[in-house]
C-alpha cells in the first residue's frame, strides 16, 4: 500500500498572531501564471472603462452672487474658505465643506476687479471699479456692526488687479502703472511703467517672492523685480494675454491664458520663444491657474469650459463643461490639489474634482492598492488604441464640437497654403516656422 | 561779527566787487542788509539817521528783516543771500593761490594744466538708454537668481515619486525632552491625575524628592542633611535600576530563558522547604496547605486543559509539529501534576471524567497511556470518599515520605507493602470491571449504585472547593499563582517518583497499542476514499486487532473512546453534574492523506470510460485531414496558362505540344516552411487576425526608442499574480502623493540646496557648513560607542 501525504509547513498559512493578515500560499512561478501580458491588458482595460465609467467632476455649486463672477481667491491657510468678488461689486466668502456662503460685503461700486488674501490669512484686499483698494477682515465683524474696511486706499484710476506678497506686508496692484505697496503707507512704495497705459493682471512668483509679472493691453507680458527701480523685461505676444500665473514649484516659468485661444508656458530666462503652446480651448483663455504641485494648471476660457493641462503637454487632459455653466472668468485650484474652482458669467461658483474618477474621502489600504495597480496599468498600456480611444473620449457640447473642427480644418488650410508658398517660392526664402515661433512677436529690453 | 568775515571773504576774492557795504559809524547799532541796499536814497539817509538817533537812549533789539523788495534769493535766517545765484569759479579760487606761498608747485602745476585742457565731457545717455541698461543688468541678475532653482527643479522632475507638502514634519520618535517640554494635561482623565499627585504630595515634573522628603531634610542638620539626600538619590536610583531590570527582563521573550529562570525558583523553593521541614514544621505545613489550594484551584479551572486558544492553535499545529505537541503534552502533564492529590492515589472522579474528556477532545498522540494511579477513580471512590481530613493526610504522608527520602528505607518498606496491597486490589477490581463493561450487552446494576452513592458527596466537596477558590482568587495576584503552580507540580512529581518506585511499573504493551491507534485512524481516514475494497481489508484488520488488546484493559479504553462514554450514560452519570467545567472539545483537522492503491486497475477504468464516451469520433483522423487541408491551402498553385490551338492545330483529341505546356505552366515561388512542418499534433496558422490587431500598438510610441524596449516593458508585468506584495508595491507606487487635507505651499528658498559659493552669500554658507560639520561630529561620535561595543564583544 502507498500512501501519499499531502504536507504543509505550518509556517506558510498560520498566522503568528491575529492582528497579521492572513496568509495566502503563492506560488510566483511563471509557468503556473501564464498570458500575463494579455491578462494585464484586459485588467487595464477594464481599468480604464471603470475609470471613465467613475468620472463625474462636477461636486457642487455655490450660488448667491447676484452677478456675473469676476475674481475668486483662496484663503491662504484655510482649505475651506473661498472668497469671491463679483461684477456688483459684491464680495462673498463661502465655506466649502458646508457650501454655503458666510459672509458678503459690498466692498465697491461697479466690478470687483481683483481679491488677494493676506500670506497669513487674517484680512483680504479687494479692488474696485471705484478707484479704491481696500483691506477686509478676514473674521466677520460682531454682531450689529457694519462691515468696515480696515484700510482704504484712494487711488487716482481705476485697479485692475492685485496680488499679495507671499511672506511680507508688501502687495502690488496694477491699473495703469503696477504699483508696489506696503500695508502701512497709503502712497505706493515703487510704481513701474514702461509706455503702456493699462494693465490686466499682476502676479507675484511665489518662490523668488520679489519677482513679479503682469499682462499689459499692448499685448505684452512685462517681468519687475520689485527690489529694482525700473521692470526687467517686456514679451510683445501676437494678442494680448489675459492672465498669467507663475508655478508655485519652479521659480522660473510661468504660463499666460492668452486672447488666441492658447496658453503659453514661459520660461523666464528665456522668453523669445515658449517651451510649450498649450491649444484646445475654442476661444479666448481667460483665467490660469497651477496647481499647487506645480505639475498641471487648470484654465478658464470664455467657450465655457475648464480644461486641465499637464503643464507640459500641449493639449489638455480633461475638459469639464455644463450646459449652464457660461464663460468661465476665474478659476482657481485647491491648495490641497483636489479640487478646482469656477466662478462663471452665470452668478455660480463651481466645484470640481481635479481628478475626475477620484474617490473622495478616506480609503482602505486594499483600495488605495487597487486604484494604484489600475493607474499603473492605464499608464503601462495607454498607447494601445482601445486603451486609448477608451481614456481619451470626452463628451462635448455640438457647438463646440463643431467650432472644434472648424478650427482644425483652418489651421490645416493655413498649414497646406504654408507648405504650398514654400513650394512655389526661391528655397530659403520662405523659412519653416514652427509653432513655438509664431507667437512671439518681440522681446523688448 | 562772523558775519561780516562771511561777507569779506568773498569782497576780497572778487577783488572789491560791492561798493555799497557800509558800516555805520556807531559799532552798537546793528543794521539789516536790506536797509543797506538802499544807501544811496538820500531821503531814506536822512530818515534812517534820525531813527538811529532815536533809537539811541533805547535797549538795543533786533529788527526784523522786512522783503521790500523782489528778489531771487532770501534767506531764512534774515540775511540778504547776496551773490549766491552767482557760481564761484576755479579760476576765482585759484587766484588766490598763486598769491598763497605755502600751496606746492606741483598742484599748482596741475591746476594750470587743467585750465589749459579745452576738451569737453560726453554728453550722458538719454533716458531710455540709462533705463534699457539698467533692466538689461537687472533681468540678468534676477535671472541668474533664478537659475539656481535649476537642480531641485530637474531633481523633482526625474524624481519616481513626489510627496507634497514637501516640507513635512520628520516622523518617528523624538526626543524625550522635546516630548516633555511640550506636553500638558488636557484631557479630563489627565488632569484627574495631575490633581490626585498633586494632593498626594508627589512629585510631578523633576522627581527628585517628595515634599515630606524634603520637610524632613529640612528638620536636620547639614551634613546629616547630605547624608540622607545622598541615600535617598541612591536609593531612588537603585530602585529606578531594579525597575529597568525588571521591565528588560520582564520583555525577553525567549521561553527557554524563563524556563530556567522557573526551574531556577523552584529548586530555590525546594531547598527552603526542606530547611523549613527540619526548623519549622507549622511553616512547612502551611506550605502544603497553600499547594493544596492551588491543586484544588487548577481542578477547578480549565488551564492546563487545553481548552485555551494557545492550545487550540498548537492542536492545529501539533499534526506537524513536534514541538507543539511536547508542549501540549507538557500542559496536560501539568495538569496531572497539579491536581493529582499528594497521598496514596486516591483521585475524585472528576479527573477520571475529565480524562475521559481529554480523549474525546485531544488528538490520540497527545494522550498517553496514563499511569494507573489516575486511571484507576472511579473504582477507588468509595474508599477514597470515606477519608475526609485531606490536607492532614497530605501533611503526614509528605513529611513521612520525606522523612523516609531522608533516613533510610526502613519505615519505607512497611509503606510499600501496604501500598501494594492496595495496587492489588485496585488492579483486580479494575479489570473485573472492564471485564464487566466489554461484554456490551448487559447493565451493571451495581455500579451506578455506587456512583449515586458518591455523586453528591463530590458535588458538595466541590462547592466547597470552589468557594475557596473565589477567595484564594480575590487575595492572590496571578503570579503568585503561576509560581505556586509550578511549586506544586515540581511536588506532586517528587511524591509520584517516590510513589512509582513502590507502584506497579507501567504495562509495556501501552507503546503497542499506540501504534495501533495511530493505524487505526489511519484506516478510519480511509473511509472518506472511495475504495471501498481496501477499506473492507482495513476493517478486517481492524476487527482483528483489539483481540490481542483486551488482555490490557487501559489501552482498549482509550482507543475506543465513544462505547464506554455510552455506557456510563447507561449507569446514570451525567459529566455535566461531575464536572465543575466544561473542558472544551477540540476538534482536529484530518490530516489528507491519500492512498494510492491500484493505481493501474483505475486507470485502465477510466481509459475505458473515455473510450466509451468518444467512440463515435475519430479525432485523431479529423485533425490530420484539417492539417493536410490547411498545408494544401498553404501551397503555391500551379497556373496553367496554355491555350490550345494556338500556333498549333487544335482540335478534338490534339494536346498542346509538351514544350508549350512547360513554356505556359507557371509554377509561383515555393511557400516558406510551415512552422508546424515538424510538429504532427500541432497546426500553427500564420494568417493575420484583424480582431487581434485591433489591440495592437500600430506605432512606435513617443519615449521609446525601439520596438524592442517597448515590448519588453510591456512584457513585464505588474500585478500581484506575478509579484511578491513588496515589488508589488514598488511597482505600483503612485508618481505624485498628496496628503488629505494639507495645504501644499509653494516652495520656499529652504527647499534651495546650500550656495557653495564664496563670493556671494559668504557668511551664510559658512553657517551651514559649520553645521555640517557638527553633525558630522556627531555622528562620528555615534559611531564610536559602537565600535566600542564591538570591541567589547569581540573580547
């Protein structure tokens, strides 16, 4: 008789105490796992229809603005509060968590033309169509009291923005000249123009903290050194810029919403030419914002849409869209890199998920596991075409679509009619301009 | 009168250029500048004489000057600026210079070259120019500032993982001062303590002497003072020193350390009770009556009665293990031990009871035939129950006993003697009994009357026991216990050697009939195999078996473990009345075995049920005709191109010429080889599958450089199929890591690396290095005790 015993080590299955995860005998031999490769591609495409099938951005939205939103601003240590201004000179703060509005202020008379919360969160500064820039209380004021103004600032035209400085007293506004400004002194301690007459945006690096950047109507795009006593550099762009903001993780660039539909990314050191031209919006860029690792930046357009770029790739990664959603005017990206906030023509303030399949809240170790292997999968077989075509799909509404393609077929005709001159014409006379070149007009010094 | 030197220094450099300075011929009288100007006014002379005049026999005062007329310069201080529009020339200054005799010829000489030189300066650069130099000079500036960003940019940008906020504060432990300087009571709980130590007078935050310690200090001397602070701190420190040594020891975790570290008290115990049975009987005495409590609580209790989780786990284990099941042997040993009774054996039924349970509930190896004093209760009980006064008995049979270890054997034989008859009859009384029991089919009468006899009398002395144990519990901590436990054994074991010496040695067909138990469950196991022939053959064997067995009535018991648990049902003995608890049943797990047997026979069996099922269908033959198929359609066909009659007669019966055939028949290019051409059981199809290209990469992806790198990387997998749980998790790990609900800051200039430059931020760069240095030092210094240490070791 021939007896065959089956016999394990004790060691391999029991637990030494109740608190271990159990254990599960494996075998890695990978003859026993066999089509790994196959079985990992469908696991990745299943991953990626769950991934599209779980993409639904769209969180909330704050109402209460009895206008169109003009500026929105972070509060600077708090997660949860938002401050946003609008065209009826109406300023709100809104609590996310509760979604709903604490505060409102009439700050001005006519549009809330920009908001900045101080680096330490206690007060904000707001400017108006009213000539003024005045500083708020970030806490609201006892009960039965009026809502005052710390300070106001008389000023002799109209501000078009306002940034703070990220860890001094200091703050700049821009309007027809970017002035410099301490907290203390109702005049400007520096003010720098260089031939222009008016100004869109003014930003503070907020890594080489005395570097600055604004957005000029002549469509240029003018650098300052506030420790200096006249600006740095001068980009002439083929249209104007709207908007700028600097990376918060890389001193050197930043990147401009621009009035041709695209977003330029510069690098400081050099501006002749953009590292990168960021297309996809349908129409002007109004708003730019980075995310605060520094990785992405989410962009407003007046197409009515948000769309996030890596911020080195030329086209975007998502778009997010609502039928009632309208031109979006401001936007503005968490500090805690979740979410994204808009704040549209139609009076909304927006509240999106930065990652669209994202599952909010705490997760357990085996499901932080599990969308770990997923996104490792997607990122391993995204260039297969199902894959691919699966991950890239995004729903857009038909006008869109259709100014989408109109676009593409003109920038093919413009492309073709380019090749065709180069073709007809002596060689070399025609030089081949690359997509980077064509927008910068001049660099001036 | 400075201000009249003030205005002569320029008079006589101009040469006497103003004509109109004139003094008044009082000295006293004070007149303004501007009343000078006009001098040459008669009228005004005049009327200013007569004010002087008046103004003779006054006080002197000033006279405030009066702007009459319009003009350039005023002063502020009441003085005509005269000639301060004017500029002053070098050739004014140098003048006086040729005149002065101290001034050196060689700046004199400088002086006239200098007026000699006729060329001009350059014009400065506009404004623009200044300003286009000046943002040309600052941008590089700022731009070189910003550069040195550069590293950490493209360090976070090659980095496989990114952790934001990148500031974070360093987990793990901290210092032990940090901790303390930091921490404050906050919680109620913590402040309840803080109170109760501060109403007790204890010290809270540096324990070095209590309030009353320190009052008594007080009350002394000096030096008796130091004295005594000396013995306090030493004996703090001792303390302190007992208590580290306490918890150090109390977190060895090797068994065999605390083994010995047991062994080691109880052989101490021994020694002071075998001193104590020559100086202090009452104390010795005492001692027994302690172990007899102890015995009474382990029978109470269900610790050694592998009942526990530890045990169940080792049951588990003890299939496999040999360790395991010298441990659970030790425990039921323990156990023994514990609750045997210290006299001539004379167990309660309870442990008989218990045994019997043991069997049900143990796996068979771990119950080892037992000695018979144990086994024997339930036939003993009524002599047993007869002698109440137990812990007396205990006392005279442990001190004669010893007694008799001490002086000789004389005393011992007696014992002996009388103790074998006692073995005799038990002997004879058991196997009559077991003769009574294995002939199934009639009742004992006699029996169960007995045990109803006994019964109560067993209950109640449990009750009893169990009330003494609630208070020997509520007064003695677990340790105690635990040592007395061991005490106890170590006790009963001594006694028992004492005992077996004088008691029938143990039967050597036990051994024997263990195997057999280890074979029959074996067989028992074959039942769940379907081979009903080689478990009939097995039954055989078994019947055979207990023959030889039954002539020792032990082993037979416990082979058979459920027949008698019947019977004793039959005779009226509920183990639930018996017994105080419950010892738990532990159900094993069957070892899988599987037995080979006729391996050929099945499968020759199920060769033909496979033959039956696919008799219809040639397989075989379908394949090689699909093969052949498949190679055909492979091959490269024949065109035949001839046309008859052309350049030729045709006709009926005319075949076109043989060289025009092979001129017209076009033969295409051979096939390449069929990759199945060698393999007869295999058909390889290399057409294209468009379904498969679908998900195919048409193109060579952006990073990539060949095809080659993109298939292997693609090839390698990441799952947790194919990876142990740490590859897995390398893997797997996301590029960016974001913690919930922290705000991420933009970076500052303490995440740029140290500026090695000397020039530039000097002092700076020499804080950091001296830091550096520092840290160097000490970890240097950390080092060394460690090399010491080795050092150590290695002597």
């Amino acid at each position: 008789m021939k007896v065959k015993v089956l016999c394990r080590n004790p060691d391999d299955y029991v637990r030494e105490t109740t608190r271990d995860i159990q254990r599960v005998p494996r075998n890695y031999d990978p003859t026993i796992h066999p089509f790994e490769v196959s079985r990992e591609y469908t696991r990745a495409l299943n991953a990626t229809k769950l991934e599209r099938i779980f993409a639904k951005p769209f969180v909330a939205s704050l109402d209460g603005h009895r206008d169109g939103i003009n500026c929105l601003a972070k509060h600077a240590k708090t997660l949860s509060v938002v401050l946003s201004g609008a065209c009826d000179g109406e300023v709100k703060i809104w609590n996310l968590s509760k979604r709903e509005c604490m505060r409102t202020i009439q700050a001005h008379e006519g549009f809330v033309r920009g908001i900045c919360s101080r680096f330490c969160g206690s007060s904000f500064f707001t400017v108006g169509d009213d000539k003024t820039v005045k500083q708020w209380n970030m806490e609201p004021p006892g009960r039965g009291l009026q809502e005052e103004p710390l300070n106001t600032i008389l000023g002799k035209a109209v501000y078009t923005g306002i940034d703070h400085h990220q860890t001094e007293g200091t703050f700049a506004t821009c309007g027809q000249t970017v002035d410099i400004w301490d907290e203390q002194r109702s005049s400007p301690i520096r003010s720098f123009s260089w031939g222009v007459d008016s100004f869109s945006c003014v930003r503070y690096n907020p890594v080489e903290t005395e570097l600055l950047a604004s957005c000029a109507s002549d469509r240029s795009i003018i650098l300052y050194d506030m420790r200096e006593s006249a600006p740095l550099k001068k980009i002439i762009m083929q249209l104007r810029s709207n908007t700028l903001c600097w990376n918060p993780m890389e001193a050197y660039n930043f990147t401009c919403s621009n009035e041709d539909y695209n977003l330029y990314t510069y690098d400081m050191r050099r501006l002749d030419v953009p590292v990168t031209v960021h297309m996809d919006h349908v129409s002007a860029v109004l708003d730019v914002d980075y995310s605060p690792t520094g990785k992405e930046f989410v962009s407003a357009s007046f197409d009515k849409t948000i769309r996030i770029f890596p911020k080195n790739s030329g086209h975007s990664r998502e778009v997010y869209h609502t039928k009632r959603m309208q031109h979006v005017i401001c936007v503005k990206w968490s500090a805690d890199n979740k979410y994204i906030l808009s704040g549209s023509d139609e009076m909304n303030i927006r509240l999106w998920k930065a990652n669209a399949s994202e599952k909010l809240g705490l997760l357990t170790p085996r499901e932080k596991a599990a969308l770990n292997y997923n996104q490792k999968l997607r990122d391993k077989f995204q260039h297969h075409p199902q894959v691919r075509r699966i991950a890239r799909h995004r729903h857009l509404p038909r006008d869109l679509f259709k100014q989408k393609r109109e676009l593409r077929e003109m920038k093919e005709a413009r492309r073709r009619k380019a090749q065709n001159v180069r073709k007809h014409s002596k060689p070399g006379s025609v030089p081949l301009v690359t997509e980077k070149e064509k927008h910068v007009v001049s660099v001036v010094e | 009168m400075r201000r009249k030197g003030v205005k002569a220094v320029p008079a006589t450099m101009a040469g006497g250029g103003n004509n109109e300075e004139e003094l008044s011929p009082d000295d006293e009288h004070i007149i303004s500048a501007s009343e000078e100007e006009d001098g040459s006014d008669d009228e005004s002379k005049h009327a200013k004489l007569l004010e002087a005049i008046s103004s003779l026999g006054k006080r002197k005062r000033m006279k405030r000057t009066e702007r009459s007329e319009a003009s350039v310069q005023v002063s502020e201080f009441s003085v005509n600026a005269d000639g301060t529009g004017e500029k002053v020339n070098l050739s004014d200054l140098l003048g006086t210079m040729d005149k002065t005799p101290g001034a050196p010829n060689k700046t004199k000489q400088q002086l006239k070259n200098l007026q000699n030189r006729k060329e001009t300066l350059e014009l400065p650069l506009s404004k623009q120019q200044t300003e286009k130099i000046q943002r040309e000079v600052a941008y590089d500036k700022s731009s070189k500032e910003v550069s040195r960003w550069e590293t950490v940019i493209t360090q976070n940008q090659k980095a496989e993982q990114l952790v934001f906020p990148l500031r974070q504060d360093p987990t793990g432990p901290k210092r032990m001062e940090q901790v303390v300087a930091g921490w404050k009571a906050k919680t109620p709980l913590e402040k309840e303590i803080f109170s109760l130590l501060h109403s007790n007078n204890q010290p809270i935050h540096d324990p070095l002497l209590t309030p009353a310690e320190e009052a008594s200090i007080k009350a002394m001397s000096l030096e008796e003072a130091k004295i005594r602070q000396a013995e306090f701190r030493k004996a703090r420190v001792l303390q302190s020193y007992y208590e580290a040594k306490a918890r150090r020891e109390r977190k060895i975790k090797s068994k065999k350390y605390h083994k010995l570290q047991k062994k080691a008290k109880v052989k101490a115990f021994l020694k002071q009770f075998d001193e104590m049975m020559k100086t202090d009987p009452a104390g010795a005495l005492e001692e027994l009556k302690k172990m007899e409590l102890s015995r009474m609580q382990e029978r109470m209790s269900l610790k050694h009665q592998n009942s526990g989780k530890w045990a169940k786990s080792k049951a588990i284990m003890a299939k496999y293990d040999d360790a395991a099941r010298k441990a659970m042997q030790e425990q039921l040993e323990m156990n023994k031990q514990l609750t045997q009774k210290l006299v001539v054996p004379s167990d309660d039924d309870d442990d008989e009871e218990r045994n019997v349970e043991e069997a049900d509930a143990l796996p068979d190896f771990v119950n080892d035939p037992e000695p018979i004093l144990d086994s024997v209760n339930p036939w003993m009980r009524g002599k047993l129950t007869q002698e109440h006064s137990e812990p007396e008995v205990t006392a005279v049979a442990t001190e004669t006993a010893v007694e008799t270890k001490d002086e000789g054997q004389n005393g011992q034989r007696e014992d002996e003697e009388e103790e074998e008859n006692e073995e005799e009859k038990l002997l004879r009384e058991f196997e009559r009994k077991r003769k009574l029991r294995q002939d199934e089919d009639d009742d004992l009468v006699p029996v169960p009357q007995e045990e109803k006899q006994v019964i109560p009398v067993d209950v109640a002395e449990a009750e009893e026991v169990a009330g003494e144990n609630v208070i020997q519990i509520s007064d003695d901590e677990d340790k105690e216990e635990e040592e007395e436990e061991v005490v106890v054994s170590e006790f009963n074991s001594l006694f028992n050697r004492l005992m077996k010496s004088s008691s029938v040695p143990p039967v050597p067909e036990q051994t024997g009939a263990e195997e057999a138990e280890l074979l029959d469950e074996g067989l028992v196991r074959v039942r769940t195999m379907d081979d009903l022939e080689a478990l009939q053959q097995d039954v055989v064997m078994d019947t055979t078996q207990p023959a030889p067995a039954s002539a020792t009535p032990a082993p037979s018991m416990e082979t058979t473990s459920e027949p008698p648990k019947k019977k004793k049902k039959k005779k009226g003995i509920d183990p639930n009345e018996v017994l105080t608890k419950e010892a738990k049943v532990i159900k094993m797990p069957l070892a899988p075995t599987v037995v080979e047997e006729e391996e050929e026979e099945v499968h020759a069996e199920q060769t033909a049920i496979i033959k039956e099922a696919f008799a219809g269908d040639d397989v075989i033959s379908d394949f090689l005709k699909d093969k052949r198929k498949q190679e055909k359609a492979g091959q490269a066909e024949v065109v035949d191109l001839t046309l008859p009659g052309w350049g030729e007669w045709g006709g009926v019966g005319l075949k076109p010429s043989k060289r025009k055939r092979r001129k017209f028949r076009l033969k295409a290019p051979a096939p390449p080889l069929r990759k199945d051409q060698n393999l007869p059981d295999v058909i390889i199809s290399e057409k294209r599958n468009s379904s498969v290209a679908n998900h195919q990469v048409s193109q060579l992806p952006f990073p990539f450089q060949n095809s080659t790198q993109f298939e292997s990387c693609v090839r390698f997998p990441v799952g947790q199929t194919w990876n142990t749980q740490t590859t897995f998790r390398k893997l797997t790990a996301p590029k960016v890591v974001t913690k919930m609900g922290a705000i991420i800051e933009p970076m500052s200039k303490e995440d740029l690396p140290p500026v090695k430059e000397s020039s530039g931020a000097g002092s700076g760069a020499t804080i950091v290095l001296g830091e550096k240095v520092e840290e160097e030092t000490k970890k240097a210094r950390r080092r060394n005790p460690l090399q010491k240490k080795k050092k150590k070791s290695r002597q």
